[in-house]
C-alpha cells in the first residue's frame, strides 16, 4: 500500500500521492496524542498564563524573559517554556548530527543550510530580545488591559528569513535583526488593535499579514543597503548517495517518510524544517501540558485540539501534494499547522470536529495558495512572505466556511 505511487511512476498522467499506511500513522499520532492529554488535564502552577501577564504587567523582569522563552512557540500556538526550550535544544540536536554527518540527522536542518541554523537562532534572539527588552512592548501589559501581545512575529518573519536569504553575515544579522525588532511589533499591534476586530477574523490573520508587510518593506530596505550582501553558505560534505529519481520515489513512498514530513512541519514556522525538532517540540507541549494545562495556548486549553488539527492539517497535505515534494524537495505543507487548524479551533471551540476539518481543509488548500504567490515574488523577497500570505488567506476562507457549516 505505500509503495503504490512507485507502480505509476511510468504513468505521465499520474501524480504520485504519499504512503497511505503513514497517513493513518499521522491520524493515529494525532488522535492518541489528543485522548491522551485530555485524559490527563491538569491546573498546575507551572507558569500559569494569566499570572505571567500580571507579573510582566507589574515589572517582573524575570516573568518578562518567561515571556521571552514562551514566544519561541507561539506560532504552533502553544507558547510554553517546556515547549520552546524544547524546539531549541531538537534545533540544536539536528544541527549537530547533521554537522557529524549523522545517518539519524533526518532532513537537513534550514532546508539544506544545516551551518547557519545558529545564524537563524541568533537573529530570533537578538530581534526578540530587542523587542522585549530594549524598546520594552511588553508594557502595554501594564495596566491589564491587553492578555496578550504579538512580540513573537520577529522569532518566525523578517530576522530568520533574512538570514537564509543572505548568509551568514553580520551586516545581514543585525540590520535585519534591529529592523524586525523594531518594526514587527508595531505593526502587529495596529493589526491587532484596528484591523482585525472590524473584520471580526481570526487574530492570526492580523499576525501573518505583519509577517508579509515586513517581510517585503525589510527585504526591500536591506536590497538598497550597500553593507548587507550576499554571502556563501558553507555546504556540508554530504555522506549521502544521489538516488534517481525512481529510487528517490521509492524511498519517500515509505510510511515512515511521510511521518517523519509532518513532524518536520512542526518545526517550520522557526525555519528549521528538522523532524527530530518537531518531534523534540511536541513532546515538550505535551510534557507541559500535563505540568499544567493552563500555561500554553493562552491559557484556554485546548493544546490537544490544536495538536490533533495540525497532524491532520500537515499529513493531508503532505499525501495530496507528494508530488511536490518529489519535484522541489520541499512544499508549504506547515501553512495549516501554524495558522487555520489552531486558528479555527480557538474560534470555534477544542472538538473533534473542529480540527478535523478546519486542519483537513487547511491541508487542502495551503500549499498552492503559497505556491501561486511564491511564484509572483522577486528574488530579494523571501519566500516565506508566500507563505504567511497564504495562512491568512486560509484561515480567513476555512474560517468563513465553518461559520456557515449549521453545525457550529
């Protein structure tokens, strides 16, 4: 059953779709994972959300860097300590075994650029730090009037990219990082305050745009600044054997390459695209999750709805579009995972059916959304900026369409 895309790799007029045996893997990772943690809810004191905001809101410079750390996961929405150290140190541990040539490095960290992951890390800490600690926006929390701020859009947008895009480079790392620092937040904030409340969508949506808006006014300033160029990324001597194209086809028809896919897609939104690190991520949700449910997504517990639409999310979308992935080596399957499928289950509520079908319809149309606008963007943009587009398209769409669905 997971080899029969190889039986048609003869057939012009066929395009191969993933193992069907690792899609239901997918769904049974996704539907355990989500009995399993509601099984065991738990109201800990492990960093209770709502006391981290009041503790910011009062000075607390210590919940300030709590603050720091829970933003490194607040794009796969969970926003945990546990979780975001846990994405780094899986960042961290693909990195070295893709350096050692490791035969258990998985796909190459940074798609294929495995010696600038500390680059990449480096710009979210820089760019973040800046943003939280230098210009201090953490202190509209002053006041409680806001529960939650979008400090995070820096750790996954303008710095990251730029650096993929540019090299490894101090010029590029601190230029990129000092204007994604400053410049994120505030427009995040106006999204967040003025646009999307009159649209009455998801807040997501507000959050992605900013991502695009800086992604293309950050990505046209460094063009024009004469210190920021281009620079080689080094390569790293590969033990890896270079398949045709039948064989590559066969090895990917493996159940257990269309897992190890989705679990990399946990793991895009920072640009690491490792599954070991999207693996490392989840358990470290989940581990969370059981210290005390009311620390990540907000507080508003539903971390298990929101990990069961986003194996659905990315696993339909890896098996429709394998393809894609045969052609480039990589496709847009993460946009569900990071936007419609959480996005869809804060909206309408943590059930089944819920994150079924905003993740299944996220899958369904998140990749060639972010392939068609890929497509229009010059070189000097990042791709990403796609990519981010598509996710409020998305979830604007998916939203709208269970909305009108009687049963919600």
């Amino acid at each position: 059953m997971a080899n029969v895309s190889a039986a048609k790799v003869n057939d012009k007029n066929s395009k191969p779709i993933g193992s069907l045996v690792g899609f239901m893997y997918t769904l049974i990772i996704g539907f355990g994972l989500y009995f399993l943690l509601n099984s065991f809810e738990n109201v800990g004191n492990w960093f209770p959300y709502n006391t981290v905001i009041e503790k910011i809101g009062e000075g607390s410079l210590f919940y300030k860097f709590i603050w720091f750390i829970m933003n490194f996961t607040e794009a796969q929405f969970y926003a945990g300590v546990l979780a975001s150290i846990s994405i780094i140190l899986g960042g961290f541990v693909a990195w070295r075994l893709s350096l050692n040539k490791s035969r258990f490095a998985g796909f190459e960290i940074c798609y294929g650029s495995a010696t600038m992951w500390p680059w990449v890390l480096a710009s979210q800490v820089i760019s973040l730090g800046i943003a939280i600690f230098i210009l201090n926006y953490t202190s509209y929390f002053t006041g409680g009037e806001y529960t939650w701020l979008p400090t995070f859009i820096t750790v996954v947008g303008v710095p990251p990219s730029m650096m993929l895009l540019y090299g490894p480079s101090y010029s590029a790392l601190f230029t990129s990082s000092i204007l994604g620092g400053t410049l994120s937040f505030p427009i995040a904030f106006w999204m967040m305050t003025k646009v999307t409340p009159v649209f009455e969508v998801p807040g997501v949506v507000g959050n992605v745009l900013t991502m695009a808006l800086t992604g293309i006014i950050i990505g046209q300033i460094c063009k024009v600044l004469p210190w920021v160029k281009k620079v080689p990324v080094r390569a790293i001597d590969s033990k890896k054997v270079e398949l045709s194209k039948e064989e590559q086809l066969k090895q990917m028809s493996k159940p257990s390459w269309l897992v190890r896919r989705v679990l990399a897609d946990f793991s895009e939104a920072q640009f690491y695209g490792n599954e070991i690190a999207g693996l490392f991520v989840i358990l470290g949700v989940c581990i969370e999750w059981l210290i005390n449910s009311g620390h990540g997504a907000n507080g508003a517990g539903v971390i298990p709805a929101i990990i069961l639409s986003q194996f659905i999310g990315a696993g339909v979308g890896i098996l429709l579009y394998f393809n894609k992935y045969l052609e480039n080596g990589w496709y847009a399957t993460y946009v569900p995972v990071v936007s419609v499928g959480p996005a869809c289950v804060l909206m309408f509520g943590g059930t089944i059916p819920v994150a079924v079908i905003a993740g299944a319809l996220g899958g369904i149309i998140g990749g060639p959304v972010a392939e068609y606008i890929a497509s229009k963007l010059p070189d000097h943009i990042h791709g990403t900026v796609a990519n981010v587009t598509s996710m409020a398209i998305s979830t604007v769409a998916v939203s709208l369409v269970i909305k009108a669905l009687p049963w919600f």
